[in-house]
C-alpha cells in the first residue's frame, strides 16, 4: 500500500496497473523483501457504541412486533400481503407484556463500553496514512477487476478517456442537459394513477414506489482485464505482484449503472418479483454452476463436441421493442406464473419506463442510454433471460425446419444458457454446427452470438467440461487473470467467518471436480492459496477434510433452504472487536423470555440469528462508484424564484459551525430528504440542529409557519428566533444518510447534538 501510495504522490507512474495480487498493497511486516497482504477488512479505530445503541433499539423493537402481530390461531391468509413495501417504522407501545418490557429495557442499558479493550489496529500508522492519501488522490482512478478479483489502478484521464469513449457512442447514449429523475417519477406517478382503477397496487406497494429520496445514477466501468492481450502478456513477462502496462489500447471496460435510489430501481425490483417466475418456463434456463452440475450427462458419444457461445454486449444490445415483444410472449404463454392481481398491460408499461429512462451521470455530464438496458437495475437477469429465451422459442422452430429429428431433439435437450453464455454438447457436422451458429445470429439483427468448440475441453461458468472418449468430467475452472486472493486471516472479521472459507471454498472444489486425483490436485493448490492469505494449517486441513467426507452427489443435489415455517429473528451489528460482545446476553433474556407462556409461543416459530454486517472494507473506502475529479460535495440552493426556503440556506462545502469546521457529505438542495441540519439564529448566532425525514424544504416551511403562527409552535427554538432573531436564521444542510431508518436518523442527531452542544437544542 505504502508502494502504491509513493507511486501514486511521485506520478511516476502514467499506466495502468493491474495488482494481479489483490494482497499486496500492505503489509505488518515492514521488514519483509517479499510481496505483502493487505488486510481488506481493516479494524476500525474507534467503538461505535452510539451505532450499536441503535442496533439493540432495533432487536427489542423486533421482539415486540413479534409480540403484537402473533396470533394464537394460524389463519394468516385474511389479507393479500404486499409484494413489496417501505419499511415500517411502527413501534408497539410498553404495557403489553411485563416480562417483555423488563427484557427490552435490560437490553437497552447494557453497558456498552468494553473496559478491557486491548484491540490492536491491523494496518500500521504508515498504512493508515497510505490509505487516506489513496482515498485523496484524484489522480488515480482505483477499480476492481471485472472478474478474477484483482484491483486495477489507473490514471484519471486515462480512465476518463476510456469512459466516455463509451458513451460518445450515439448508437447507445445520448447526453442529455439536465438531470431528469424528476420526469421520470412522475412517469412512475402517471402509471399508477392510469392503474388505480384496477387496484392492482396495494396502499402500501404505492407508497413503495413513490415515496423515497431518489437520487442520480452514477456511470462506471469494470476494467475486462481478461479480454486484454496486452495485459496477459504484461503478467506472462512481468510475472509480479505488479503487473504494469503503459495505457493498453485493448482494455474495455463493462458498464455499470450504480443506481441503488434511481427513480426506476424500485419498479425494476417489482417488476423482477413479477417476472422472475416465468424464467422456470424457460427451456435452456440454468440457475448456477450446480445447476448446470445436475443437466450435464456423464457420457456422450465419441464423436461429440463441447460447443460453448456468448452474446456480445447482451444487455446493451437488446432493443426495448424486442425486450417488450419478449415479455408479452411470455406473459401471454404463462399467465398463471403472474401475480392475479397485476394485468399485462401494467407489467409492461412498467417496464417500458423503467427500461427508456435509464439516466446517469459521469464526470458532472448527464447522459440517457437509448438502447438495452443498465446493468445495475434489478429487473435486468430476468429480462435478458426472458428475452433470449424467446429467441430461443425462435430458434426451436427453425432448427426443427432445417435440421433432422435427432438434431433437433438434441438442441432441444442440450442446449443450456446462464443469462449470456450458453452450452451444447454438439453430436453431428461441422457444417450442420455452422449452419446453427447462423441460425442463431438471424434470430435478430442486434443480439450476435460468438462461438467456441473443442473435443477435448472447454470452460463454462466455473467449471471445466472435459472430455475423454466418451466420458465427460469436470474440473474447476480459473481465469488467467484469477489473483486467488481469498479472505486474508488477518482481515477484521469474526473468527468463525475465517474459519468457514477453508471449509466452503474446499466444498466448492468437491462439488465441481468429478475426478477424484484432480480434486486432491485442486484441494492441494488450495492449501497453497489459503497459506499464503496466512490460515493456520490446522484449520485449513480441517475445513477441507469435512466436504471430501460427502459423496459428490449430495453435494450436487444439496439445498440450503430453510425451514419455512421458521422466521429469523436476527440481532444485526457492524463487527467492530473493539465492542463488548452483548450476544451471551441477548441470548439468555431469549431463554427468560421463554419462561412466559405467551412469549414461548410467540418465539417458538422464530430461530434467533446473531448476524454482523461488515464494516467498510478498503475496496468500499477506495473503489468509488461516483467519479469525482475533485473530492467535494456542496450544498446548492435551487433555481426556481418561488422557492421560499433557498433563501435561508447557506451554500458551501464547509461550514464552520460553533468553533468545528464540518465538511459536507453529500450533494443537497432544499428537496434533499434523510438529512441532519444546523439553523443560526440571525440575532445571536446561538445554533439548533434537525432532523428530517421529509425534503428540507417541508421542514423549514413548517420552522417558518411556527416562527410566524405563535398557536402552532412546539418548541422554544420558535419563539427564540421569532424574539432574538426578528425571524431570520441561517439553514446549513450537512450530514446526509444513505437509509431512510428513523431510528437512525435520530441517533445521528443526537450525534452530533453531542459534539457541537447546541445552546438552542436546549431550551425548554
């Protein structure tokens, strides 16, 4: 790290490097002539109680909703359940349950502070620095690799160039002038209004879709390190850690929408709810690797050969009328698969907005992309699928036209397709195999397929099909440019998520290996993966010894699922080492709990989980989906003169408040929602800080109408600012948060309530 951190503040460096090691970025041996291993996870600095507060909040609010929705009797069909909705924030009141109430209170005053903390950081001050210098430099672009796990640095206008090569291309995006979320939340407005009548939408799938802070795509590119010549080459000669290329002409990129709040992301989710069911109907359609596992035959004929064939660039070459065409296809084939309560027509112009208004932004232009659909919004698999498996309705009926019965009947069985990538197992000509090929590339002008054929071996999804005689079997397939940079043990993680790797990767090997010399010959380099990612040998040895005790096909036929008549009540906490582990104690208030013939039946059908979400890691802390050539965000008041708020808002980046400067977060206006501000009282500059849920605007309009209307005032800042400031004030937008959660909103308040001790804050 401390290397990549000199070369990027030296600039010696105008290439693009490929860290074929993910690992060595950083190290705790500086004394080491020899590569080093980044700690991807690295230990946070600090406890974050506050945040864990509001975790525990979170549980026992968990505990009291089980508690007031249970019913004695099982009749839970009374009502048709929404497909999808906002998250509730419904807080059953005290009273109901004594043993409850005395659970939830114990819980929330557990003392958090772990007073015999003696975590040690896993990076050194140096590698901290190194990080924060990397996270500041705009010079440098830093990208995981599109596959094969390792992380690709590049120079800004280098990366820049590339990009915008990308959406210059007319065929496929138009730049637009403005950012134009607004227009397309109206579209989604107009279509539910148009529907209304059919009630298809119930209240709550309406306010799913309508209701939530909606913000700009950012556009973005994986960099296809294995596609390029260049660099494959560059790592057969350089043969480091490093491997570094002099701007290499060939390198493409995929192109990611990252739109997770997009105005579109939350119709695409129920549009993918809806459609998803139809994909079973497809013929060819494979879930996974063990999917695939299940259709392959054991034996073929000797002359057989392994075909595999790709779409190039599916996504952005399906056109929305041959996508549209698609989904009626299927709707109309298979209308029993959809949901009784949504008509065809709804489903399609759903679609229909959610594919023709894909908008982003890069490098602070906006574009609008004119053909395919974004990869990044949730309906796109199931669409692609959907869409090829029409085409493949397409080809069935040709091929029965041009080839014989046996041909026929063997595309019909063999060919297989996970999204893009397809397979066949090919029993007959040379020329009848081109002749399919072009069958396959008429089925629309738009969508082309490339080929690959062997008859001795060949990769599809992970797995290698290798054929010998008229045995296939299969191995474990790696990309050239695979880093194998597993998890390092040294990574801030829970012990047992390091322990289970070993175990889980070595099952995988188990599953996808068919011979068994080759599945000790994988397990045997797995060893050497997982020492070098530091695992004691001991618990490598002993993860890899449990799958190599299953029989193969119980491994291939095994499923996860839970038990469905069991529901999980998780207690969900960022893994930090530096907290005390409150676990034990959740579960023992668990077990007290069962002592109360209510609450034992109400959590006889709950299995408790204790589950950690992962702290931000370095790729979350250096891979940024946004390009910024410049690392600020500010606070921008709106063009429409109407506006009666922007007037009070104080534009900027900083603001000094008290005696802190504070940095903004985020973008924000006077619509932004999810959001802490400050108000400076105009008369004596004395500080309040805010929360809101709903647009700053609201907000504001509602501290105006209580500052003038002394009957609606709730509050002593009202009169203060009325009295003091002759009813002027200063609004400074500054922290803005990436969930919508209440509870959330609030404890961050209190936050920084805490931090600049507002005087206004405090009158009564």
């Amino acid at each position: 790290m401390l290397e990549e951190a000199n070369r990027a503040k030296g600039r010696d460096f105008s290439s693009t490097n490929t860290c074929k090691d993910r690992g060595k970025l950083g190290s705790n041996r500086p004394k080491s002539d020899k590569p080093v291993k980044i700690k991807i996870h690295t230990t946070p600095s600090n406890s974050n109680l506050q945040e864990l507060s509001k975790d525990i909040k979170e549980y026992t609010r968990k505990l009291r909703l089980a508690e007031f929705f249970h019913k004695d009797d099982e009749d839970k069909n009374t009502s048709e359940s929404d497909l999808v909705r906002n998250k509730s924030n419904f807080n059953p009141k005290k009273g109901r349950n004594s043993l409850l109430d005395t659970v939830c209170n114990t819980l929330q005053n557990i003392p958090l502070r772990n007073e015999k903390n003696n975590t040690r950081s896993n990076l050194r001050k140096e590698e901290e620095k190194a990080v924060q210098s990397l996270t500041n430099d705009c010079s440098i672009v830093i990208k995981e690799a599109d596959k094969g796990g390792a992380v690709v640095i590049m120079n800004t206008e280098y990366y820049k160039s590339k990009i915008l090569q990308m959406l210059n291309n007319s065929e496929f995006y138009d730049k637009i002038p403005e950012n134009s979320d607004k227009k397309t939340m109206r579209k989604i407005i107009n279509l539910i209004k148009n529907h209304n009548t059919t009630s298809c939408l119930t209240d709550k799938e309406e306010d799913f879709l309508m209701n939530f802070d909606f913000r700009e795509s950012a556009f973005y590119g994986l960099p296809k390190i294995h596609k390029s010549k260049t660099i494959k080459e560059a790592i057969k000669i350089q043969n480091s850690a490093y491997v570094t290329c002099n701007d290499p002409e060939d390198l493409t990129f995929r192109p990611i929408v990252g739109g997770p709040n997009a105005p579109t992301q939350r119709l695409s989710h129920l549009m993918d709810i809806l459609l998803k069911p139809l994909c079973l109907e497809v013929k060819s359609y494979v879930r996974d690797d063990l999917d695939f596992l299940r259709h392959l035959p054991e034996n073929v004929s000797h002359n057989a050969k392994l075909v595999t064939m790709d779409v190039t660039n599916l996504y952005t070459n399906i056109t929305t009328d041959l996508g549209v065409k698609a989904l009626e296809y299927w709707i109309d084939k298979y209308p029993q698969k959809i949901n009784a309560r949504f008509s065809k027509d709804f489903i399609l112009e759903a679609s229909k907005i959610v594919l023709q208004n894909n908008t982003f932004s890069f490098s602070d232009k906006h574009y609008a992309q004119k053909k395919g659909t974004a990869m990044g919004t949730k309906m796109a698999p199931t669409y692609a699928t959907l869409t090829l498996g029409y085409l493949e309705e397409k080809m069935y009926e040709r091929t029965t036209r041009y080839f014989d019965q046996q041909i026929t009947e063997n595309i019909k069985n063999n060919w297989k397709r996970y999204l893009d990538d397809c397979f066949i197992i090919w029993n007959d000509s040379d020329a009848n195999l081109a002749a399919f090929l072009n069958i396959m590339n008429d089925l629309d002008p738009d969508i082309n397929f490339t080929m690959k054929e062997s008859f001795q071996s060949i990769p599809f999804l992970d797995v290698l099909i290798k054929k010998d005689g008229e045995c296939l079997s299969t191995d474990i397939y790696y990309k050239p440019t695979d880093t194998h940079q597993y998890l390092h043990f040294s990574s801030c993680h829970p012990s047992h998520t390091k322990r289970s790797i070993p175990y889980n990767l070595a099952r995988r090997v188990c599953t996808i290996v068919s011979d068994e010399k080759t599945r000790d010959k994988r397990l045997n380099e797995l060893k050497k993966y997982l020492l070098e990612q530091c695992y004691p040998s001991g618990i490598i040895e002993d993860g890899i010894k449990k799958p190599t005790e299953i029989d193969r096909e119980t491994l291939i036929n095994s499923s996860n699922s839970d038990n469905p008549d069991t529901s999980i009540l998780p207690l969900v906490t960022t893994y930090n080492p530096r907290n005390r582990n409150i676990t034990p104690t959740v579960r023992n208030l668990n077990n007290l709990l069962q002592t109360d013939e209510k609450m034992s039946k109400v959590l006889e059908k709950y299995k408790f989980i204790n589950s950690k979400r992962q702290p931000k890691n370095l790729r979350r802390i250096l891979c940024k989906s946004v390009f910024q050539q410049q690392n600020s965000y500010t606070v921008n008041t709106c063009s429409d003169s109407r506006c009666g708020t922007c007037r009070y808002i104080k534009e900027g980046s900083t603001f000094t408040l008290g005696n802190k400067k504070f940095t903004v977060n985020a973008d924000m206006t006077c619509a932004s929602k999810n959001l802490i501000y400050c108000i400076k009282c105009a008369g004596c500059g004395e500080l309040y800080i805010g929360e809101t849920g709903t647009a700053l605007r609201t907000r504001i309009r509602i501290h105006r109408q209580h500052i003038n209307q002394p009957q609606y005032r709730k509050i002593k800042l009202s009169e203060h600012l009325d009295i003091c400031g002759q009813g002027q004030f200063t609004v400074y937008p500054f922290y803005k948060l990436k969930t919508e959660s209440v509870l959330e909103r609030r404890e961050k308040e209190k936050h920084f309530i805490n931090i600049f001790k507002p005087s206004l804050n405090s009158l009564i």
